[in-house]
C-alpha cells in the first residue's frame, strides 16, 4: 500500500494535469514473484450493493492469489472523481480504478496510467476481447484501460403504446425517412397525446452516426472536429423539418415530464439512446422487460459503419502503483474471470470479455441487449477516439441547443455559431 503523500507532492507538481509530469511508464519485471506478499488499493464508484459484489470477487480473486491483499473504497460519482483528482496532482493514486471514459483522455495524455500492452499475454489476458473493444481503451496508441462492459447507440420502444395506436411495430434500421412515417403513423393514431418519438437531432449521438456514415466523426484523435458549420446546419435543418410534420412530441410538453424523458413518462413509442437504458425506463413506465423492445437506430447509408461498442465503464491502473504486475493480475481477474462475472452480473453492463460474459446468468432484459448487440455486428464500426477533455460540456451545450431549436427561441444558424464558439472555448483549454 502507497503512503499518503498528497500534499508534499501537490507542491512539487502543482501543474501536473496540464503539464504532464508523470514521466514514461515501465514493463513488468522480469523477476517478478506471484506469491510475493503484496497490497493493492483498489477504488471504484458505486453503492453499498456493488461495494457487496467487490467483496465477493476480491475473496475469489483470494482462492487464486492468497498473498495480494486488497484493500477497496468507493465514493459517489461526483466525489470518486474530485478525490482522483486531488490524488492526481500528488501522484498518488490507488494502484487500480474502477474509470470512466469521459476521463480516459485526461489521465492517459498526462501518463497517470500505466501502459498496459507489455502486459498483455503474461499478466493481462486478451483473449476475450474483440479488436474494436480493446482498442476503446486506446489513447494516443496506448492502452491505459480495458473495458468491464460495453454498449451501443440503439432505439427502445413501447411494445404495448404501439399496439394502441394501431401502427405496427418499428421494423428497425430503416432510412430516416421511413423512421419519420412511422412516427407520423403513430401520432396520428395517438390524437394528440402520444407521439412517434423525440426529435433525434437534439442527441449529439444521432449527429455523429450521421457523420459516421459519411466516413468521419465528431472528433479525430487529436482531438479536432471533423465536421463544419455546414453538416451542423444541415442536421439541425432537417430536426426543424421532422419537428413541422407533428410527429415527435413538442419540446414544452417534454420539459413537463422532465425529468422523465417523453418516452419514460408514457408519452412517445420510441426513444434513441444506449441500450443499457432499459432497467430505468422500465422503472418509469411500471413495465417488465417484455413490454420494451429493442431494435437499430434509422441508418443514412445502407451497409454503413455507423455504430460502435463504447464502454459503459473500464478498469485502470495507475502509473505510481509500486505493483503493476500484481495490479494487473486483479484487472485480469475483475474483466475476464467467469468468477467476477458470475458475482457481478450485469452491475457493471454487459461484460466485454467473452470469457467473463461466459459467468453471468443473464436476465431477460440482459439477454435483450445481448442479442441487439449481436444483430448489429454488421453495422458495428470501430469506436471512435477516447472523447476529447471536455466533452461531457460539449454533449450538454448540444443538447442545450437542440432544446432551444425546440422552443424556436434561437435559429439554426444562431444555434450553430454558438456550439461552434463553446466547442472551441473548451476545446482550447
């Protein structure tokens, strides 16, 4: 276990998140002993019920590794990450964390994680991994993380809200115009008071398949846009296009219901969004996983490349651990062992590793997600690069916009010119 040394260290390397101080990580040692007696820290976000699973595994991974003590915390969200922050700045962070890939970036270009490749094969298994979702832990060529789970950009609907409105059900992966009927369809049915879905152009997600089926993305990995003020016009002209024709909800009623979404709150048959959405609005609407069906967005292109495997969350280890071949023993354990898999389930999303997966006994809406992430594989591209730092603000102010286009408080071009001056406010910091 590190000693606490936040506070002499933060003076010595105050700026160590802009500048990078963290210097070049090294390989696993050659005279590396398995049965050494070593202790780790492991940190990760979550509640008392994941903090249970934790246990659990770390007294399996304990049959395998007698001599690695692990000692774990875990925090809220919010506060995991301003204490890795603090930590940070001291370079004294746990030897493996639970990550997120908002994060990804900013901990990858400063080399405050360890470069996990030269472990691949001995400590770090790979065998589980398809090349797309090993390469999302990728920053700059370097892989600092692997993914726990993964999901897809993919469309919900309410099975029994459609047969109401006498309309059959969306077939899937149609053209966008075909999408456009269909929610027509609906809403005619609905008389007023449920509609075919929401305006898909206030999602950046729906924007960057777009973009994606033309060959490019939101962002190359260095970290510049790859899309003009002209695509972003474009886009957000056909939105004021679908929104005329009455056949998404109007953006007062959703601020109604907020903050449930129109479809959470009964009011839309369909709704955009990851696919480990489900369990939240099944929540909401009262419903089991039967009455959710779960099918591929509109496609731009037939036979595009347009969606991809993000994760839903990675593990980590930190470039200061003192064991890095212990602490990848632990990480191959946490993301490829059917023993992690069997404790944790689905908690973590729908496993990465196929040796983990192999673990989980799935439930119904699980099995659901399992099977669309298996009927898109042909449209499954590569994952884009690890989002730029400050991306989370940028995804906002999109939506922000696309709210506003909604109200018809600001024109597509005022729209457009202020995502442009946030974008590269930020992207400039």
């Amino acid at each position: 276990m590190k000693r606490f040394k936040t506070a002499m260290a933060a003076v010595a390397c105050a700026a160590l998140l802009l500048t990078g101080c963290g210097g070049d990580p090294e390989g696993p040692r050659a005279d590396f002993d398995p049965n050494a007696p070593v202790t780790l820290d492991l940190a990760f976000w979550g509640n008392d019920t994941r903090a249970g699973f934790y246990k659990n595994a770390i007294a399996k991974f304990n049959e395998k590794y007698p001599n690695i003590t692990v000692n774990s915390t875990f925090l809220p969200f919010p506060e995991f990450w301003e204490k890795r922050q603090i930590e940070a700045a001291g370079r004294d962070l746990p030897d493996v964390m639970q990550f997120d890939y908002a994060y990804l970036r900013q901990y990858s270009q400063n080399k405050l994680l360890l470069d996990l490749k030269p472990y691949f094969g001995e400590q770090l298994k790979t065998d589980g991994f398809t090349e797309s979702t090993l390469g999302i832990g990728v920053v700059n060529g370097v892989t600092t993380a692997l993914p726990i789970g993964t999901n897809a950009w993919a469309m919900f609907t309410n099975t029994a809200l459609v047969g109401k409105s006498g309309v059959a059900a969306y077939a899937g992966g149609t053209s966008w115009d075909e999408y456009t009927a269909w929610m027509g369809s609906v809403a005619k049915g609905g008389g007023g008071k449920v509609w075919g879905g929401t305006d898909p152009t206030g999602r950046i997600q729906n924007f960057e398949i777009t973009l994606r089926a033309d060959g490019k993305g939101l962002f190359d990995d260095a970290g510049a846009p790859q899309f003009t003020k002209e695509d972003l016009a474009a886009f957000w002209n056909r939105g004021a296009q679908l929104r005329a024709t009455g056949a998404t909800i109007p953006t007062k009623r959703l601020l109604e219901v907020a903050p449930k979404s129109g479809f959470g709150a009964g009011l839309t048959t369909s709704e955009l969004t990851w696919d480990n959405f489900g369990a939240g609005y099944a929540g909401d609407l009262g419903v089991d996983a039967s009455g959710l069906a779960l099918t591929a967005p509109p496609v731009t292109k037939a036979g595009a490349k347009d969606l991809y495997l993000k994760p839903s969350m990675l593990h980590a280890i930190a470039a200061n651990t003192d064991h890095p071949e212990a602490s990848a023993l632990l990480v191959d354990f946490l993301v490829n062992s059917q023993e992690a898999g069997a404790v944790f389930g689905t908690n973590r999303g729908l496993p990465a590793s196929a040796t983990h997966l192999a673990g989980v006994k799935l439930d119904p809406l699980s099995q659901k997600i399992l099977d669309y992430e298996t009927s898109i594989k042909d449209r499954l591209g590569q994952a884009p690069p690890v989002p730029v730092v400050g991306y989370g603000s940028i995804e906002e102010k999109f939506r922000q916009l696309g709210e506003e286009l909604g109200l018809g408080t600001v024109t597509v071009e005022q729209a457009v010119d202020q995502f442009f001056s946030e974008m590269d406010t930020i992207l400039k910091k």
